[in-house]
C-alpha cells in the first residue's frame, strides 16, 4: 500500500499549479473504536473537516439568509452603472495602479458591464475614449500590450478586440486594427501541438491562450486552417475523466475557466461534436450546488459569481448547439441577485464576505443575460456563420442585453463586429 502511494504520490501532476499531497487515515477498525456511538460517528466527520469545509459550511449560512429574503430579487441596475461610470470620470484608487498590465481587461470589463445593462449607457464620448487611449498605447494598431512599452499578449489583445468591438466603431476604429500584423503574430505564438503562447518567448500556453488566439481571429475575420492545425486535437484531450477541461491536455484537473475557453474555442471550430458531451453537461450541472444555487469552478470549492459566465456560458453554448440545458438558471439568478448585491455597495462580488470589483461585475451581469434567455442556433444561417448570430430568446422578464455565450459581448454588437470584417 505504502509503495503505491509513494508511487502515485510521485506520478501526481500539478494540479492548477500547485502540487497538493495526499493525505492517508487508518480508520480504526470496529473492536478497536467505541464503534458506532453517535459521538463517535460526529468525531470521525469532524476530523474529516478542511479549511474549505468550514469555509462552506460558514458561506452557506451567509447565503441562505441572504436567499430567504424576498426583497432581494431585482437587478439594481441604476446603483451599478453608478459604479462602472466612475473610473471613466475619477482616477482608480491607488491600490488598483498594479493592475497597469490589465488596463486592457480593466477597460472591456468596465465598458462590457455598462453595454450589458443596456446599449446607452456607453456613451460615445466614452467610446471615443477607450479607442483613444488603446492607439495611443499602442499606435501599430496591435498586437496590443497592456501599458506603454508593455509586450504583446493575448489576454491583452482579446480584451482590447472585445472593448472596441462594443464602440460602434467611432472614429473608424475597427478599421485602425493591424489585422495583418496581429495574424502574423498568432502565427508566430502557434506551437506545432495546436496550442498558443500567451507572449512570444515567454508565455505560458493553456486553453486560455487558443480561447484568446481563436477567438480574437475569428471575430477579425483570419481563421485559417493554418491557424488552427492541431487546435482541436489539443483541446480534446484537455477533458479530463470528471467531464470538465484543464488547461492543458491529459493531466490537469477540470476548472470552469479552462473549461468555458475549450467549449467556447471548439463551437468557433465546429468541433462540438468530438468531445463528450454527455460527460460535460453532468459535469456543468455538478458545479451547481443546492444549498448556495450559484456555480462553483471544480470540484470541491466554493460557489463564485464569475462561474455563471464561466460555466454558465458553457451551458448557454452546449444548449445552443441542441444539447439541452443543464443548469438551473432561475436559481442561479437567484444566487446572483440575493447573495451578490450588497445594499451598501454597488458593483456585483464574488460571494457573501468579499466586496464587489470590476471583474465580477461583468461576468455576474454576463450570467444574469444568460439566466433571461434561451439559446438555439439559427437554421436558416449557413454552418461558417452560425456562431454570430445564435436566436437568444427570453424566458423571464430581461432586463439585459441578450449576450453571445461564445464571446461574451452584447450579441448585436458581436453581430455587427464579425459582418465588418468578413
Ligand atoms: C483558479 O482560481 C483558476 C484558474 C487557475 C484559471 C481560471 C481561468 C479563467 C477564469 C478563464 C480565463 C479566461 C480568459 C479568456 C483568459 P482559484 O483557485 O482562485 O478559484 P477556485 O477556487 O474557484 O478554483
Ligand atoms: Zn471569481
């Protein structure tokens, strides 16, 4: 026993990044325990408790006082863009200037979260802002950075694609991007085993880096085969036995976010079809707990409101490819709107005892999009164009934008981005 452990032990891959041992208990056998005295019993529970254990037990207390409130129900929409106009009229608090490599993100994610709650509320001063500052950082016109004299990178140059696909193409902007030189550049991050570099050189490569490679090619309009060799193949093999993907291919452990940038890279690819869908749907409703009703990430951990883009969109995806939908939405909503808003605070946060930020109020507002409709494909649109122009139709009283599950954006905004460039 002790040499197969050792041996596991030593076969263990990382798991995320961090190697976690693992632990063994010899259960006393019945002769040698007070067996099956009810102290006993609660005891042996209790030694069986992890920092995460208490940490849910204490988080879904927090929630179900938070869910057993009627009053709750509504999205404050009003008291939110409030707190996304703000960083476009006052300087970000000075603990946020070590984001300066995540200007990008900070900018689609701000902006994203105001188109969502509703077209207007980015006005066009505010568009005509954003692509200011991205060519003045970037004057080539991409690959984008994040600050000045910062390298290209894909997160960076997917975040800033998305934060200028939601301009409305002011001052001919979506018409300063380098498309040629951005292409020239994925290509130069492409590793023959399909997948992409995040930075030429240095970079780490992972679901994240194709799900950026892919999905900033495909909405600029350069998916060519020579791209996507191979592509396909690496993500296959990122499912992993629980259902999910990891971040690379056959040894990770499966996490909402390596597995939103799969399923989302696969649909662009028209490759739905060669994974296990079946697998998958169990585990997208897995993340969903009963007592919180929001999603969690993996296994194991705790429910996060940035999970209802994450893995919600997943579903949103795999319901819109006709495989049914495998998460309870009304609840999630429920989990959003009661346990996510605070009354004293405006912005949408990870979970009850964390403050709201920019992130998660994108992607909780994402996931309430996702909650108020349903997704299908489009018969009458030929197979290549598909993925821009899914029927979203509501099925509660909406109060959002309808949003495309595969990019994230507002889906009418996406539409018109993906006609321009084609
Ligand atoms: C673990 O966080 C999370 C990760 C290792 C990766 C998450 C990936 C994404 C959210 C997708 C990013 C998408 C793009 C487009 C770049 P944790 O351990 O803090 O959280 P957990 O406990 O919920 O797993
Ligand atoms: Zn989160």
């Amino acid at each position: 026993m002790s040499s197969q452990l050792s041996s596991f032990q030593n076969s263990t891959p990382k798991l995320l990044g961090r190697k976690r041992s693992p632990t063994e208990r010899i259960v006393p056998s019945e002769e040698e325990s007070s067996s099956g005295s009810e102290e006993s019993v609660v005891a042996m529970v209790k030694e069986m408790d992890t920092e995460t254990t208490e940490a849910r037990d204490k988080l879904i207390y927090e929630c179900r006082l938070l869910l057993e409130r009627d009053e709750s129900n509504t999205l404050n929409k009003e008291f939110h863009r409030r707190y996304l106009d703000s960083p476009f009229s006052h300087p970000l608090p000075p603990g946020m200037v070590a984001l300066d490599a995540s200007a990008p993100w900070l900018l689609y994610w701000i902006a994203n979260g105001l188109r969502t709650m509703n077209q207007s509320w980015l006005k066009t001063e505010t568009q005509y802002r954003i692509q200011e500052k991205v060519f003045r950082v970037n004057p080539h016109g991409g690959p984008f950075g994040g600050g000045l004299g910062q390298l290209p990178h894909l997160a960076g140059t997917y975040a800033i694609v998305n934060a200028l696909a939601i301009c409305d193409n002011v001052e001919g902007c979506w018409d300063k991007i380098n498309r040629t030189s951005i292409y020239d550049w994925l290509l130069s991050l492409k590793r023959e085993d399909g997948g992409f570099q995040t930075c030429l050189g240095v970079g780490e490569y992972d679901t994240r880096g194709i799900y950026c490679a892919i999905s900033i090619a495909s909405m600029l309009g350069l998916l060519t085969q020579e791209l996507c060799e191979n592509v396909v193949e690496f993500l296959i093999h990122c499912q992993n036995y629980e259902g999910g993907f990891g971040g690379v291919p056959h040894e990770d452990e499966a996490h909402g976010g390596y597995t939103f940038c799969a399923v989302a890279s696969l649909a662009i690819l028209g490759a739905l079809d060669r994974i296990d869908v079946e697998k998958l749907t169990d585990w997208c409703s897995q993340r969903q707990y009963n007592d919180e009703k929001g999603l969690s990430g993996r296994s194991n951990k705790l429910v996060d409101v940035c999970y209802s883009f994450w893995v919600g969109g997943t579903a949103a995806i795999l319901e819109a490819y006709g495989y049914g939908n495998c998460i309870n939405k009304a609840e999630l909503k429920e989990y959003i709107l009661k346990c996510c808003q605070m009354e004293t605070r405006p912005g949408i946060r990870d979970k009850p005892g964390t403050r709201p930020d920019f992130y998660h109020t994108n992607y909780g507002l994402l996931g309430v999009a996702i909650t108020e409709n349903s997704f299908q494909l489009d018969p009458r649109v030929s197979n290549s164009l598909k993925i821009d122009s899914f029927i979203i139709n509501p099925i509660d009283n909406s109060v959002l934008e309808p949003i495309n599950p595969v990019y994230g954006l507002p889906s009418s905004d996406l539409e018109k981005f993906y006609k321009h460039f084609k």
